[in-house]
C-alpha cells in the first residue's frame, strides 16, 4: 500500500522552473505585454484562468496547427509544455510584476531627467530688457 502514498501527490507551485529556452520564451511575451502596457489585463486574465490552467494548455495544443501559421513550431510546443505545469501561472505574473516594476523605475529616471533639464531650460531664458 505504500505506492497509494504517493498516487494523488502533486508538486508544489514553488518547484517549477523553467528550462532556458522555455524561460526565454516567457520573458519575450512577459517584454511584449509590459512593451504595449498590458500587464494588467495580463495578470488580471492570469489570475482568473489559473484554476484552469491544465485545460488552458491543453487548449492551446489544440489551436496548434492554427497558430504555427504564424509562430515557431518548436517555440509554440515549449511554451505549451510550460504552461501544463502547475506553477507556471506564478511564474509568468512574477516575471510581468517584475518587469513592469523595471519600466516604472526607468520611465522615473527618464521624467525626472526632462523635468530638471527643463527646469534648467526655463532659467537660462534671456531676460527682457527695459
């Protein structure tokens, strides 16, 4: 009886991890959706088709023939294989929360660099002369 033990085990969200070309393949659709500033409809859909996740992936097997029209074969498998894992929803908001978090800084650091060089701009402006 001891194989019973084990016969309804699952892993744990936390053990997923993504070989290299599956975590490349992430962070090209995580840079994609933070590029067009979509990650809050991304997570929003993440989180609300996470109970769904399994039959999600397999849904995406079955558009496969449709959707290698217009996407790498072997990429589109990888990314479905992932995707069947339990954890990978985790995963791939992680990876979104975590670039949107690196845009934010950066588009900071951009504004406050315009905002001083036109505060500069306005204090060189000639002054009228009477």
């Amino acid at each position: 009886m001891n194989w019973l033990k084990h016969a309804f085990a699952i892993d744990s969200p936390d053990q997923i991890e993504p070989n290299d070309t599956q975590r490349a393949l992430v962070e090209k659709v995580c840079a994609e959706v933070v590029r067009r500033r979509l990650t809050t409809p991304a997570l929003l859909m993440l989180e609300m088709s996470r109970p769904l996740n399994y039959v999600s992936a397999q849904f995406l097997h079955f558009l496969k023939p449709i959707a290698t029209v217009i996407a790498d074969t072997s990429e589109y498998e990888h990314l479905t294989l992932f995707l069947e894992q339990r954890g990978s929803i985790d995963y791939v908001c992680r990876r979104l929360e975590a670039l949107q978090a690196e845009r934010g800084v950066k588009e900071r650091v951009i504004t406050n660099k315009v905002v001083t060089e036109g505060a500069g701009l306005q204090s060189r402006e000639p002054h009228a002369k009477d």
